[in-house]
C-alpha cells in the first residue's frame, strides 16, 4: 500500500513538472523565432554605473578629500574610420560602422579584494517583444576574473539574475544565456503576451582578483524571440480598451 502511495506522489509530481514546463514554452506547436536588438549602446548618457562600498575614492587616489563622481567612470567611444577595429567583428555587416559605432566602457577601482561588484543600469525601459529564448552581448575582457550576470524583470514582477559569462579573457567576446522555461512570459488573459525586461547588468569579481585598474565595454545586446501570437476571432479588440 506505501509503495503505491510513494508510485501515485511521483506520477502526480511528473505530470505537474510537464503542466508547468508546457505552461512556459509558449502558445501551441507554432513559432516565429526572430532576432531584435535590445540595446546598441549608441546613446551616450544612456546607461548609469554603481559600485560596491570599497570603491576607490579616485580614480589615481590623487585628492581623496574629493571623491570621482561615479559617472565620470563610464564612457562611449565612437569608432571613425581609422579606429574601425575597436568594434567587434561579430556585428551585422549592414550595421558595423554605420548604424552601430559606438561601445560603451566602465571602469572600476577598489580599494581592497573582495567580491566587488559593478552594476550598470538603463535610464530608459528595455522591453523585449513576443516570448525570449536567448539574449547576447557583445563584452569586451582584459583578462579580470569577473562574472558578468544579466537581471530581467518579468510581469508578475519577479527579478531573475541570469549568469551570462566569466570576462577572463582578452578582447571582444559574445556572451549569450538561454532563458530558463520557467520564467513566466504571458498569461491565460489577454492581452496574453508578457514582455520581459532587462533591469541591470551586474560585474561580481573574484575575491582574489587584482582590485584596481579594471576595464570592460559593452555592446549590440540582442534577443531571439519568438513573435508567434495565437489568433482568435475577434483579436482585435484586444487592442482597443477602454
């Protein structure tokens, strides 16, 4: 009689995991899988950086009665035609140069080893569109043992921090994480679409990483997503609420 019991919990426990796992992967059999720029880092003044407490007060710990703005270590740098080579190789050939010339750089110091950490931040909302699969980065490494982690923000309000890659190697790198099924994009109701939204980047050191002297730049942050929506008759009056 237990061993039945024990058998009907992890049958009922399986099928809940696959109700869930359904629930997560989207609408029907059909997709539209496409790729969106989320971000391409061209706006200058666009993104604001914080640091962890043992941020150096300096930058060259020069005049430590008065402390750097922490803006002042963040920068965009715009390639012209004789510095075409700080972009990364990787970008779309129709946009590398043209639409896309720009990459965004944070710098750190701290003033001790530790588990430092470096948040960016978008000033504007980055929505995404339709249902996410993937999102990638351009980021560039100078051989610091850093991982950089991505936190999205879904409609139900809930924060996931998704780890996105370790910079300890040299030059441009594209960094790329799954998103997880069981991260909620949409719901029974409509307007069922629930777009998810990118609320920071995070750098967190290794302990026994070097304090001082970090470089990293960013750029062309993408998403696959799939656009697929179910139509129904009537869809169009989702769209005129009143």
């Amino acid at each position: 009689m237990k061993r039945i019991s024990i058998i009907s919990f992890l049958l009922f426990s399986l099928l809940l995991m696959v109700g869930i796992a359904e629930i997560a992967k989207g609408f029907g059999q059909a997709v539209n899988i496409q790729t969106r720029k989320i971000e391409g880092f061209e706006e200058k003044g666009g993104w604001e950086v914080k640091f962890s407490k043992f941020r150096c007060r300096n930058w060259n710990n020069e005049d430590k009665e008065k402390p750097d703005e922490s803006q002042s270590w963040i920068n965009w740098i715009e390639a012209n035609e004789a510095e075409g080579n700080i972009l990364p190789d990787g970008l779309p050939p129709e946009v590398r140069g043209k639409d896309e010339k720009t990459v965004m750089g944070v710098k750190a110091c701290f003033s001790t080893k530790a588990y430092n950490w470096i948040v960016i931040e978008p000033k504007k909302q980055l929505l995404l569109n339709g249902i996410t699969k993937a999102i990638d980065l351009w980021v560039w490494g100078a051989g610091y043992d850093y991982d950089l982690y991505i936190i999205i923000k879904n409609w139900q309000g809930l924060y996931y921090s998704l780890f996105m890659g370790n910079l300890k190697y040299y030059g441009w790198r594209n960094l790329r994480v799954e998103i997880p099924e069981y991260i909620s994009q949409y719901t029974q109701y409509v307007p069922r679409l629930k777009p998810l939204e990118v609320v920071r980047l995070k750098l967190v050191a290794n302990p026994d990483e070097k304090p001082d002297d970090f470089y990293v730049y960013f750029d062309y942050m993408q998403a696959q997503v799939d656009v697929y929506e179910e139509r129904y008759n009537g869809d169009g009056l989702n769209k005129k609420r009143w």
